[in-house]
C-alpha cells in the first residue's frame, strides 16, 4: 500500500507522530511518505497516488488546521481511504467522518493503524492494548535544525523531541488527554527511546524534550531513561513536563536530575486561585506551587509554568492577582507571552462538561470547541484584547518583558515596576509550548 502520513503542528518539533508509524507500516512492507505541513508544502502528487492518507491530530490546533486537508485530500484522490488518528481524533469522531475519515484511532494507535492499513480491522476509535513498541523511524523527515531549538547563554542548541510514556494516570478535568486514556499510561521500552534518542542525536541534537504528558508518572523509569542518556551523551541536556504535586512528591530526584542535564521543566501550573485550581482538579495549590518554584531554584533548574489565564469562574481580582504573583516571583521571563490570553479550551468530550456549574453555548464545528461566556462581559473583552496586544507584540519581535508590561498596563492602566533576573540564564525553547 502507498501511505502518506500528515502532520500539520506539533508544537515545533519533529513528529513523533509520524516517525513512530512509519516505523509500523514501513516494517511491513508499505511504501511509505511523510510530510508534515508545518515545514513544508503539502504532498499533493503523492496524495494523489496515495491509497491511504493518514493524518496525526494531537492536539486541538492540529485538528483545525487538518480539517480543509482532509478534505482537499479527498477532492485530490476521491477513491483514496483516510484515517484520523491521535488524542483528538476519537473526541472529533462525528466531525471526521463527517469530512470524509474512514478509520477514526486514538490511543496506543500504531497496531491498529497498520491493521487498518493492511485491511486486518476498520480502525477502533480507542485503542489501550499494550504494545511491542518499534523505534521511530524518522527518515524523510525535514532536518531537525529545521525545528525548535533551545536558547541558552545566547546560544541556540538544536532540540530532538521523543516519548517515554503516554496517557496520564491523573485525571485534571480540563485536560484533553483525561477523555481517551481515562487515567491510563503505557510506558515506552527504555532501549526504545535511547535508540530514538541515538538517532536524533546523530542527526544534530544537542538537547532532548521528553514529550510525556507527564514525565514522572513512572519516576523509576524516567529515572532510568535520563541517567542513561547521560552516561553515553553527557553534554547533552533535556527538559520535560513534570506535574506540581509531582515536583513535590519526587523532589529528591530533581538533584539527580539537574545532574543529568535537565535544564528546564514544563509545569502545567494553570492558576494560582486555589478554588480555580480544585475545580480543575489539578491537585496543588498556590502554595504548593510557589514551594515546588523554590525546591527547583534551589536545585538549578528553571520552571516554565504555563496557565489557563480565562476560565468561565477567574474574576478581574484573580487576573491581577496572576499578574502580579509573576511579577513578585520574578517569573516575568519564564512565562510566554500567550500564557496570559489563553480561553479555556472545552472540546467534546471534555470532563469539564460534567460539571453543573458550567454554563455553555453550542458546540462549535469551526472551532472544535464548547461556546462559553463569561458572566462579566468585560473578562471577555480583556481577553480578546491581550489576545491581539500579545500577537502583534510577538510579531513585532519584543522581549517578554516588554509585552509584560503592555499587559500589566491594559489590565492595571498603569506601568509595571518589576525587576528582571538576566534573560539569558533562563533556558527556554523558541516556539513555545502550547495546544
């Protein structure tokens, strides 16, 4: 079978999400052509004499931005099969199909994609068996120094980007990964990653992210992929993303792991409201959060803390009162800009939609996305107006801190006095984490 699997985002890193397939099917004998469409055009000639093509949709903007490809892959090749798989692809289930998708994978989806592939079973749209993972098989791919690069003391350091485990055993209500794998994680062979890891490492790499949902849901096995990476590459540094309760109940391991070359951790902190916080079920609190910030200072290692700035329940006193705890933490440099306009995403099947307090339109096709409205009208302006004010900021090029201030002035009408610790000590990737 010819097979073309498609990227459109994946937060600027090389796709795991077509090299791991590509191993599967090329394995058995397909031909086999990535292209991922945040780096290059769009393959039209080969989705022409496709007779499968697969899209990847991990995240919500992926899946937005699949949509017209998915259709103009049809109009290109009317008799070819499509297959959708990835965290979004069973929560968009209806809209796929609706699009022209024959086979809808979600979950653990190389086995059920090859057998999809291979005629073997029509594509179920969760999959959580257990499986013999393969090495990633990135060949064809653009050039990693074509992706997100990681600044450090002024110098740019080509990133490679793999996984050592999937799912969550956690259950965050807003958080998309809670609906497919309702608590679950599957752990990928430790020679599995290192060899991912040889390969991209070979390929230019100087630093690795861990893509984990979150990297400490097996401590003892992210233990052991980072001291390994460090015994055979010990110039090469890495990041991950690690849960505040996490940070805190493992916080023995962040020595061993500054030693081992991580320079900086993603911490999905989302608010500093410890009402906002139970009601999303994070499972910290403010105060958690400020002393896990200190035990990772103490230790050398940089927390990049992102936040769901608007929810339907953050009034304009807890807006400021973000703005200002960034401030006095001195946090101003670790935040990307867009982390103070980011709405509350709702997509279907979202747990959010259990909740009886939560006041919602209809769902949005175009958006992918539950309607809500704030019940003070002004919320709404504020963010559709740091929306705008951040964008055009960040077009312009302006440091973080300047856009910082801008905020600070829209929300506060006056200008911020902080102080800001050297930018270059804070390590960071150029394309910020985002969904």
């Amino acid at each position: 079978m010819r097979v073309v699997l498609i990227s459109t985002y994946d937060l600027g890193r090389q796709p795991f999400g077509l090299a791991s397939p590509a191993a599967w099917l090329r394995a058995e004998g397909h031909e086999v052509i990535t292209a991922d469409l945040s780096r290059e055009h769009p393959p039209i000639e080969a989705v022409r004499a496709a007779d499968w093509v697969c899209f990847h949709l991990p995240m919500h903007t992926a899946t937005r931005l699949a949509a017209p490809q998915i259709q103009a892959a049809r109009r290109l090749n009317p008799t070819v099969r499509i297959a959708c798989y990835g965290l979004y692809a069973p929560m968009n289930e209806a809209l796929l199909r609706s699009l022209g998708a024959d086979a809808i994978i979600g979950g653990e989806f190389e086995s059920a994609l090859a057998d999809a592939v291979a005629g073997r079973g029509g594509g179920a749209s969760v999959v959580m068996d257990r499986l013999p993972f393969r090495t990633p098989d990135r060949s064809g791919m653009p050039a990693l120094a074509r992706y997100a690069r990681v600044k450090r003391d002024g110098v740019d350091t080509v990133a490679g980007y793999t996984e050592a485990s999937r799912g969550c055993k956690h259950l965050c209500r807003h958080c998309p990964i809670v609906p497919v794998y309702e608590g679950r994680f599957r752990v990928v062979p430790r020679e599995v990653v290192m060899a991912d890891i040889r390969q991209q490492i070979a390929a230019g790499a100087g630093h690795i992210t861990f893509g984990d949902p979150d990297f400490l849901n097996g401590p003892a096995h992210a233990r052991a992929i980072v001291a390994a990476l460090h015994d055979e590459f010990p110039e090469v540094t890495w990041d991950a993303t690690i849960k505040v309760e996490h940070l805190l109940r493992h916080r023995e391991l962040l020595p061993e792991f500054r030693r081992t070359g991580c320079l900086f951790v993603t911490s999905a902190v989302e608010s500093l409201d410890d009402a906002l916080l139970a009601r999303l079920g994070k499972g910290h609190t403010r105060t958690g959060f400020i002393e896990a910030l200190g035990v990772m200072r103490a230790c050398g290692i940089a927390m990049i803390p992102t936040f769901v700035a608007f929810t339907p329940w953050t009034s304009m006193d807890a807006y400021r009162d973000l703005l200002r705890a960034v401030r006095d933490l001195e946090l101003i440099e670790n935040v990307a800009p867009v982390q103070f306009a980011v709405r509350l995403l709702i997509p279907d099947g979202s747990k959010l939609l259990e909740m009886e307090d939560l006041e919602h339109g209809d769902f949005s096709a175009a958006a992918l996305v539950w309607k809500w409205k704030h019940p003070d009208p002004e919320m709404d302006r504020l963010a559709a107006d740091l929306q705008v004010l951040i964008h055009e900021a960040e077009k312009r090029g302006e440091r973080r801190a300047a856009i910082f201030g801008a905020v600070w002035q829209r929300v506060f009408d006056e200008l911020p006095d902080f102080h800001l610790p050297d930018r270059s000590t804070i390590p960071y990737l150029t394309e910020p984490w985002f969904c």
